[in-house]
C-alpha cells in the first residue's frame, strides 16, 4: 500500500468568498501559522499548563514519506485555517487506506458560512486523490460548542460522518 504521492502544492483545491483551500506540506506554514497554532492551543489544549512545542521534525519526516496531508485555508493569501492528517494502513483492514485527523482549526473571524465546511470537503478531495478510502475526525469534548452554540458534531454529520467511538486519555507518567 502506497500513499506515496507529492504535494499538489499551490494547485487550489477549492475557492469559496475569497477563501482559497490548497495542499500544502504543514512544515511549510510552521512560520507563518504561529499565531494561528496559539490560538488554537488557548481553544483546543485539554491541559494548558502543557506548552505547545510541535515535533516538526517527525512532520517533516512523515511529509517526506508522503504520509502527511495538510489542507490551509487562505483569505487574500492569509493563513486562516488548517486540517492536518496522518495516513495509515488500516490495521485490521489492510486493503484500506485511512487518514487519521491530527489536528484542523479555523481563525474565530472566519467561522462564519461554509468555510469550515469547505476545508473538510477540500481535505477530502485532496486525500482522495492520494487514494484514501476513510476518515477519521475527532473533536476534544472539552471544547466549546461552535459558531451558533452548535457542537460540531452536527457538521460532520452534515458531511456524512459517524460518531463510532469514545476516546479515553489517562496521564501517567
């Protein structure tokens, strides 16, 4: 199983109200996404006496080996928003090709219409043309409910996703 296919970088996946949605190596945004990444640190982090500190040598790694997709979100060519995941062979199915989200954020200024929703539908384009044959999303319960007091699940209903599982995190060390 191979997921072996180059970045489609700079080669728009979708355009929306100005909004451009490409694939992009995530390494590539690490500069500019700064502020973005501590925003969503403040939002997203289960335990904020933990400093964010991204391992960009493992992504930068796992972009070489063609097993990392990132899918930005730009509005005039700034970075607004990001989906990120990790392809894995399945490990019970092993004629399918799964990307696991690893993280995906959108700027609070720019939840509004279908932008959130355009950038799942373009990451699923883009991990389609890689061959992927499944998805998997998870959003952190502690995380306050989206735009319009909505949990999110409701989008990704909206895009034809399932709830299939409950994670549990313990700290043990």
């Amino acid at each position: 199983m191979s997921f072996a296919l180059a970045h489609l970088d700079s080669v728009p996946i979708d355009r929306y109200r100005g909004v451009i949605y490409r694939s992009e190596p995530f390494s590539s945004i690490a500069g500019e996404g700064a502020q973005l990444f501590h925003k969503h640190y403040l939002e997203a982090s289960a335990n904020l006496n933990e400093p964010l500190n991204v391992n960009w040598d493992m992504f930068r790694k796992l972009e070489k080996a063609g097993l990392e997709v990132c899918v930005t979100a730009r509005h005039t060519g700034r970075l607004i928003g990001y989906a990120v995941y990790i392809l894995i062979p399945h490990m019970h199915y092993k004629h399918l090709s799964i990307a696991d989200s690893d993280v995906f954020f959108i700027d609070p200024r720019y939840r509004r219409g279908w932008v959130g929703i355009r950038l799942f539908q373009a990451a699923e384009g883009g991990l389609a043309v890689r061959g992927v044959k499944g998805v998997g999303q998870r959003v952190k319960l502690h995380v306050e409910p989206g735009r319009g007091g909505r949990d999110l699940g409701v989008m990704f209903r909206y895009l034809g996703y399932k709830a299939v599982e409950t994670n549990y995190r313990k700290r043990i060390g």
